[in-house]
C-alpha cells in the first residue's frame, strides 16, 4: 500500500520520505525523488531511525511548493508537525501502527554478535519468499551467504516479540489509539482470515485507516490502482491490532535485558 502512495506522490513530482537502511545496518530517514529509489524505503524496518535533518529537509521541500510523502511512527510524524508548526496543505503524512521499536544501539550490537567476521550487504525484516504467515522472516544477506531466520529462530526477532528489547517510552506511548497523528495509517491486518478468507492471499494484507480529508482524498485518487479494497468495521481492526487502543505492556524483564545489554557494551568498549 506504501508504494501505491508513494508512486503517485513523485508521479506528481514531489518528494517522499521513509526509513532506509544506510550502510547496509544503519536505518535512517531519507528523502527520494524517483521511482528508481523507492526500493530503499520499502519494507519494515524493526528498529528506530534516525531523523537527523529530515524535518528541515522536508521545510525547505514544502516552501518551495513540492509535495511531501512522509512515512513514520506515529512519534515521528507528530515530531514533524509541531516543527512545521501545523499541516501544509502539500504535505501528506503516512503513520505507522507501531508494536514499539529497539534502540540503534541494540541492533547493532545483534549484527556484530552474529555477522562480525562477514560484511552486510542488505536486510529484510520481512522477507515473503516462504509466503506469509505470523512466522515473520528476517533476511539477512551477506558477501558470502543468504541467512533467513523466523521470528523464533532470530535471537533479535525473539527480543522484539517478547518486547525485552523495546525503548522503555514505547511502553507509555500516548499514540496507540484510533486517533492518529496521520493523513493515513498503515499496519498488517492481522487475522484478515478470520473475517473474510478471500481477503487473504497468503503474502499479506495492508490495514489503511483514512484520517482526515486529506487522507481521504489521496486514497480516492489511488483507489483503482488497488488490485482490492474493502471496508470493515473499526472494531474488527482494533480486534487485529491492539495498538489501536492501548500500548504493547513491555516484559517485566526488559529493564533488567537493556541493563544487561549496556553492561557488554561497556566491556566491549574498554
């Protein structure tokens, strides 16, 4: 769904923002142009991004007239419009359903555990090429070799579901509800089968809530470029994603693993 948006926007001529990943483990937001570069800000990216320049970026973008696509956490785009100061009407804003994010920090510290003898050439936390189920598959693709590892193999994975690894904040977030920061919200609608089988293609269905009129007017435009869009009830999604009305609770351990995380950081340091 991200990429039908996205298309259309630089069709336009504007500009779209997103999280890629920068040297292969560094994910950052960045602004592209062309369709050629969509790729690099396509696809999940468990773990915070780093925002940089990007709000002023983005301005300088929006005061020459272009239009802006920006897609984020629900924390990043509500970041942005209060730099802005408001909405521009050539801004459209894209948030996320957010189960919460681990730190840099954490993730790097995965790579260098599991890849330190090998150099990383590209990431997919979502890998589709064994279908599409909850068993979320994290590629890893080095110099040398494919690895691919489910959400219970990943030692990284297996922190994240259990949420050990997410910033404490998360815990707290004051955006997990169906009032959101964006034009449009995006998420996986999980448990798509249990409401309409036909919905369910077996390589994942996007959940989009329109917003505002802004929103809805960019979705009317796209709207046949879909190959299906259905409503369903609000609480139907709610019933597939909790975060629509109340934080993911973090691990009654996650202080004590982010404890033991920096304590081998520092080890590793000195």
């Amino acid at each position: 769904m991200f990429s039908v948006l996205a298309e259309y926007i630089l069709e336009l001529g504007g500009s779209v923002c997103g999280a890629a990943f920068i040297h292969s483990d560094e994910a950052r937001h960045i602004i592209i142009h062309t369709k050629e570069e969509l790729k690099a800000i396509r696809t999940s990216k468990y773990v915070q991004s780093r925002i940089g320049t990007i709000y002023e970026d983005i301005r300088r973008l929006l005061s020459g007239g272009k239009a802006v696509l920006f897609s984020g956490t629900p924390c990043q785009t509500d970041g942005l419009t209060r730099y802005l100061g408001g909405v521009p009407e050539n801004l459209y804003i894209i948030d996320l359903l957010c189960h919460g994010v681990p730190s840099q920090t954490m993730f790097k510290k995965y790579l260098d555990e599991e890849f330190s003898n090998e150099t990383i050439k590209s990431i997919n936390f979502r890998d589709k090429s064994k279908g599409w189920t909850y068993l979320l598959n994290l590629k890893i693709t080095t110099e040398k070799n494919n690895y691919l590892s489910n959400i219970n193999e990943s030692s990284y994975y297996r922190a994240f579901n259990e949420r050990l690894s997410l910033r404490p904040c998360c815990g707290t977030c004051n955006y997990t509800t169906v009032n959101r920061c964006g034009d449009i919200t995006l998420g996986d609608f999980w448990e798509i089968w249990n409401y309409d089988r036909l919905l369910d293609d077996r390589k994942g269905t996007s959940l989009v809530l329109v917003n505002t009129p802004k929103g809805e007017a960019l979705f009317c435009r796209i709207k046949e470029c879909l190959q299906k869009a259905q409503e369903v009830p609000i609480s139907q999604a709610i019933k597939a994603n909790r975060v629509l009305e109340a934080p993911i609770p973090l691990n009654s351990h996650s202080d004590e693993f982010c404890s033991m995380q920096k304590l081998i950081l520092c080890r590793r340091v000195y």
